[in-house]
C-alpha cells in the first residue's frame, strides 16, 4: 500500500475511532490497510492517487446505477439550486412514496427515514405499538442496523468484533430479541409455540446479506409467514439490501410472500442517505401523526434524497434492467465458478438479480451454505488472500467474509473478464501451494 494511503489511515485514526465512521470499513477481517478513496464513476472507484478499482461493492448496495450516474447526479444538483431542506412536507416525497406502493403490493403506506437503522428500529417500535407485546424474534447472521434490540446475535461487522451482543445493550432490552437459527422451519414453530403470544414481531432478511448471501428455502418463508398470521405477529421484511436489487420487487416478490411491514435503505436515495418503513395501512395509521406510536426525523424525506431516487426510479422501472443487471451477475459468477473448478479450488456461490455471494468451502462435498453456522465454517484465511489479490491487480471486493457483493448496470463485459481473469490468477496461485 503507498505511503500516502497509510498516511491517510494514520491520520484519520488520530481523530476518528479506528479512522473510520463505519466499523466494516476498517478492513478488520482480511487485515491491511483500508484504502481511501476520493471519487467513483461508472464501474469504478478511484483512490486518492487515482488508480481506478472496478467495485463489486457499489457503497454497500446502492449504486445500481452505477457512480455518479448523469441523470442522478443532474437530479441532485437542480435539487440543491432549490434549498437542501425544508422541514416541511414536499411533493418528492409523495412522488417517491407512490412510486414504492406502486412496485411493492404489500406497501401500502410508507414513511422515510434517514438511514436503514432508524427504517428497521421504527417498524420494531411499530411492531410493538400495535401488537402491545415486546418480544421480537430475529435470526443469527441478519443484520438491522445498529438500534439497541438488534444487536443481539447480529451478521455483518458485529461477527468481525467477535462479540455475540453488542457491549451497552443493556440486559433488559436483549432479553426481549429472541435470535434462532436462519432457513430453519423447525426452530420457527418452536419458537412460536413457547412465546406465541407474546410475540411483536419477527424481522428478518429475507435473503440474507450480512453473513455473505443465504438464499433461504421457500419453506422457511412460508413456515414464517404462516406462523405470523396464526399469533398474531408482524412480519418484518428488512428489505434494506435486496429491496429493488435482487429484483424490482425484492425478495418478497421472489417468494411470493406478503410481509407486513417492509425496510428499505440504500438504493432508494441513490446513494444519499435515506430509509423508508412501510406496509399495511393499518399498522402504518398507528405512527404519530396518526396514532401513538411516535416515530420522526429533521431530515426524513429530503428533497435531496427524493429526487436522487425519483431519477433512479426511471432506470430501474425501465424494460429488461434486472434482466441486463442479472446476466451480468451470471456472466461474472460463472465464470469465478469455472476459474475455481479449474483451479480446484472449492467455491460455492449464490446469486439473484443484482447480488451474488461467495464462499470457499472447506472441502470438495460442502455443500452451499445456508445458515449462520454453516458460514462460519467456511475458510477465511482462502477468503483474504482472494481478497487482497483482487485488491492488488484491481478489483475491490467487501473487505469482510460475510458481506455480498454488488453489481452495477455500468459494469462491462471487459470489467467482468478482467476480475474473471484476475480470478483465475490467484486461484491458479493458490492451486500451487
Ligand atoms: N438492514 C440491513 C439488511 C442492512 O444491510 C443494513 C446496512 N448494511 C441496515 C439494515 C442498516 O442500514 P444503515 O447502515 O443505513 O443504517
């Protein structure tokens, strides 16, 4: 790593815990230096000495689009000639509310928020406000943003610190989250049958994202959606990541399941910050203005934001964008598979839409993960070396075992043969030893 980009870090840390502002940044799984990056465009992330890296990781899911997308980026900067917030009601908002009741059937009220934290800590304070139980249920391995009751058992940079709960969750929240196993029927019906009905709400990833990306079995969602119904708790979809990435429709439309309330984050603002939480009518009339459950935000619904995703929203709702967005995910997952099989080297991956996940495994008859345990089992130290010789010839891949990995309908064909190709290198490299 060059002397500036230590020197960067060196800096950063003096003032800024760790010298970053998210722990997942830290590069604290796959060792080394994070590297600081000064602008994106397309397919690219440069760092500051201005060596492009083609980025599967797209801030973490949002730039669909593609960085610094011209029709967004235009939407932005006529948004800030008009003033950057009001706090006031605007018709962006509205705009963009509609656009999601439109795409997401189960939607049929949504309010904004500024991140997916406060998304998924709202619909949980909803969750309980209309069922007037505490407890809720949540699975290991999934993450919600870091509000107190989810960090219980939670995926994505909580499993790099190695702490099971967060530290200053006091025991009397986390004795109200109750985590079992993920894509375990089973341990659904357990769970019901000791708390049923004493039980809020479940939340879940759909499509697990933040242990790497488990794709669950039809039968876990509809155990859950079943069981939901039967006691009278609030299905959660925390669609903050595969929400209009795995398909326009997310995961519950790949499933086929009618949550009852639903999370979003990310890619609604193109890439500025923002969350929504929404769903039926009659759990969403229950937030303050409407009834007792208070739930706010300054900046909820900025303008900035709304008009950012407004524009996205044109590309998205566009003919064949998820297919052009999946055949690329396809192009570029089969072909690290094919390098592996070659190489001998034991890879499982997973993919849909516009997110894949990969895994090397321990040995040739491992089958694909699907659970938080599983995960954990896979070989983190073949993991990091991939990771950083895709960094040096590159190509920047999440810094974390459990993270998936993000596509843009900017990424060409040449993007994809080069990380293919660099792909095969390393894993031709690590064949050798
Ligand atoms: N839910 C899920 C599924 C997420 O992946 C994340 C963030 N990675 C969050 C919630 C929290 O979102 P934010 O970081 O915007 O607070």
């Amino acid at each position: 790593m060059s002397t500036k980009n230590e020197q960067l870090f060196a800096q950063a840390r003096k003032h800024i815990p760790g010298g970053v502002n998210s722990p997942v940044r830290a590069f604290a799984g796959v060792g080394g230096t994070p590297i600081f990056m000064h602008r994106a465009n397309g397919s690219k992330i440069y760092d500051t000495e201005d060596n492009a890296y083609i980025d599967y990781v797209g801030s973490w899911g949002p730039m669909i689009l593609g960085h610094a997308h011209p029709k967004v980026i235009d939407a932005v900067k006529k948004a800030a000639d008009d003033g950057l917030s009001f706090g006031t009601p605007t018709p962006f908002e509205t705009t963009v509310a509609d656009k999601i009741c439109e795409i997401v059937p189960s939607v049929e009220m949504i309010r904004m928020t500024s991140s997916g934290t406060e998304a998924t800590m709202s619909a949980i304070r909803l969750a309980r406000g209309y069922t007037q139980r505490d407890k809720i249920v949540k699975f290991e391995g999934c993450y919600h943003g870091h509000s107190d009751s989810l960090l219980v058992k939670a995926g994505s940079g909580m499993l790099d610190i190695g702490e099971p709960t967060s530290k200053g969750v006091p025991a009397d929240f986390a004795k109200h989250t109750i985590t079992i196993p993920y894509n375990d029927p089973q341990a659904i019906k357990d769970c019901f049958e000791k708390w049923g009905d004493e039980i809020a709400c479940v939340i879940l990833e759909p499509i697990a994202g933040n242990m790497n990306m488990v794709i669950p079995a039809q039968e876990f969602h509809d155990t859950l959606r079943a069981e939901c119904t039967a006691n009278g708790a609030v299905l959660i979809f925390d669609e903050v990541m595969t929400g209009f990435r795995v398909g326009l429709g997310g995961a519950q439309a790949h499933f086929g399941i009618t949550p009852d309330l639903t999370c979003f984050g990310k890619i609604i603002g193109a890439g500025l910050p923002v969350g929504a939480f929404g769903g039926k009518e009659e759990i969403m009339s229950c937030i303050a203005p409407l009834g007792g459950v208070y739930q706010a935000g300054t900046l909820s619904g900025n303008p900035l934001a709304m008009r950012a995703g407004i524009a996205m929203f044109e590309d998205l709702t566009a003919e064949g964008f998820y297919e052009d967005l999946s055949a690329k995910v396809d192009h570029l997952v089969d072909g690290f598979q094919a390098a592996a099989d070659k190489h001998g080297i034991n890879l499982r991956t997973n993919k849909l839409g516009g997110m894949f996940g990969m895994f090397f495994v321990k040995d040739s008859t491992t089958e694909t993960p699907k659970n938080f345990d599983d995960v954990t089992e896979c070989d983190m130290d073949v993991f990091n070396t991939f990771f950083h010789g895709m960094l040096d010839r590159g190509i920047y891949l999440a810094p974390s075992a459990y993270e998936a990995g993000f596509m843009s309908i900017k990424h060409s064909a040449e993007d994809i043969d080069a990380s293919i190709a660099a792909a095969d290198e390393i894993f031709a490299n690590m064949a050798k030893q």
